[in-house]
C-alpha cells in the first residue's frame, strides 16, 4: 500500500501540474465568467488536496499486523483512491455542466466525502494501533522490585 501511495500521490501531483496548464492554456480560466472560474480553480485545488494526502500515505503508511486495523487500512485507502478519480473527474465535468445542476455536483461532493471518510479512517486505525501498543502489557520493561 505505502508504493501504492507513493506514485498514486506523486502521478496526481503531475496531473494537478498539467490541469494547471490546462486551465491557463486551454480552459484560459481568468476569461470565465466567476462561477466556473471559482469552479476550476477549487477543483484545482482538491486534486492537490488528494494528491498530498496520497503522499503522506506513501511515506508514513505502515500496515498493521491486527487483521482489523488492516481492514481498516485497506477500505481507507480505497476510499481515497476512489476519491481521488472522482476529484479529477470532477475537474472536468463540474465546471463544463454547472448551469445544469448547480447545486449538486455529483463527483466532486463524492470525491470528497470519499477521500474525507478515507483519511478518518487511517486516523482511526492510527489511534487503535497506537492504543493497542499502550494497552499491551510491556513484560519487557517490567521492572518489579521485590522486597
């Protein structure tokens, strides 16, 4: 999962580069009315909000020997993942189709619920690793001091 991250984050860190040019180039988005301007530019910038949670995972990812907090992991990761192509996919939909449901722009509401309730949970498995490690006796260090 952690190399999964690693290129995942580092291939959307080159898209929010390109999607960057594509607006300035393509797009020319500083000529749009203000609605699908702000509408590129945030999109914009949710796709370098998943694209660095991706490189955080790939970096301090660690799996969990429990069987749970691995589950737990995995269907974190996935809903990232998931959310992180709905975001791009966002970019492109939401801006060009905006007069037709403007209110409910489908991907880019999922994408980021997705990539939100992906990260609480690695936050939740992070704390149940981290209390699972406090918990467990430390026979180790268990220094008695017998009278």
């Amino acid at each position: 999962m952690r190399k999964f991250h690693r290129w995942f984050g580092i291939v959307l860190t080159a898209i929010f580069l390109a999607t960057g040019q594509y607006m300035l180039r393509v797009e020319h988005v500083s000529d749009l009315a203000m609605g699908p301007r702000l509408l590129y530019r945030s999109r914009h910038i949710y796709l370098l909000m998943a694209a660095l949670i991706n490189l955080v995972l790939g970096a301090y990812f660690v799996p969990s020997p429990r069987a749970g907090i691995r589950v737990t992991q995995r269907v974190g990761s996935a809903l990232i993942t998931v959310g992180s192509v709905l975001l791009l996919v966002s970019f492109f939909y939401d801006a060009q189709h905006a007069d037709l449901v403007p209110l409910d722009l489908v991907y880019s509401k999922w994408g980021i619920r997705a990539v939100a309730s992906g990260t609480l949970l690695h936050a939740i498995a992070g704390a149940m690793r981290s209390s699972a490690r406090t918990t467990a006796p430390d026979v180790a260090n268990d220094r008695r001091v017998s009278l």
